[in-house]
C-alpha cells in the first residue's frame, strides 16, 4: 500500500472538481455539502461513543473529506485555500494556547487551561 501526503490529498480534489472530474464532486457547493457535513460528523460522534477506533479513523477521514471539499470550493471562488485555513488554526492554537506558547501564563490545570482559551477567544471577538 502506497503512502501519500496531504498534498496528494489536496490535489485528489482539484483533480475531482477539474475538467475532467467527477460529475457529483463538480456539481457540489457549500450549501449542497451542509448535510453531508452534518452526517460526517454524527457518524464520528457515534463512533467515539462505541469507543469503535477502527470506525473513527474512517470517520475522522471522512471529516477531513469536507474541510478539503469545502477549501477547494473557496479556492476556486477565490476565496481561501486550505494553506489558509491550516494556517489560521495554527495561529489560533498559538494565540489560545499562551500558557504553552506565550512564554508567561502558567495554566496549572484543564480548569485554568480551558479560562484562559474563553479568555482569549473573548479578547478576539472583542477586536474585530
């Protein structure tokens, strides 16, 4: 079995919506996505409660599935690409996360973790 990176994946779905592509994938939108969304996520939300971590990997890729559809979708519309969603989850991870990354607040607990990331999302939405 051949093992393939993220970019071969990102690349599979402008392949799938190009020219020459999947008539369903092309027609796609992200209306028409909502509710694949919605049972993507129920079936990995069921598979963490039967603790089924076979079925989980299968799901969490099926999760991924979407974030890639939806990336491609707004990088053909101009929109953003999915380098700009890694990218803003990856600032987002540093800004919510100073007690590991800031180099000053100390979160001695899940407690104190989890104000101190309310307390930065609030900081956030409070700026823009």
């Amino acid at each position: 079995m051949s093992k393939n990176n993220f970019s071969d994946l990102v690349e599979t779905f402008a392949v799938l919506r190009g020219p020459n592509g999947c008539p369903w994938d092309k027609k796609q939108t992200h209306e028409t996505l909502i509710k694949c969304l919605q049972n993507e996520t129920q079936e990995l939300i069921d598979a963490i409660h039967n603790n089924d971590t076979e079925n989980m990997k299968e799901e969490l890729g099926d999760v991924l599935l979407q974030v890639l559809m939806h990336s491609q979708i707004a990088a053909e519309e101009g929109k953003f690409t999915i380098d700009d969603v890694i990218q803003g989850l990856y600032d987002k991870l540093h800004r919510r996360h100073p007690h590991v990354f800031g180099g000053h607040t100390q979160a001695a607990s899940p407690e104190e973790a989890l104000a101190l990331w309310k307390e930065m999302k609030k900081k956030e939405r409070a700026g823009k």
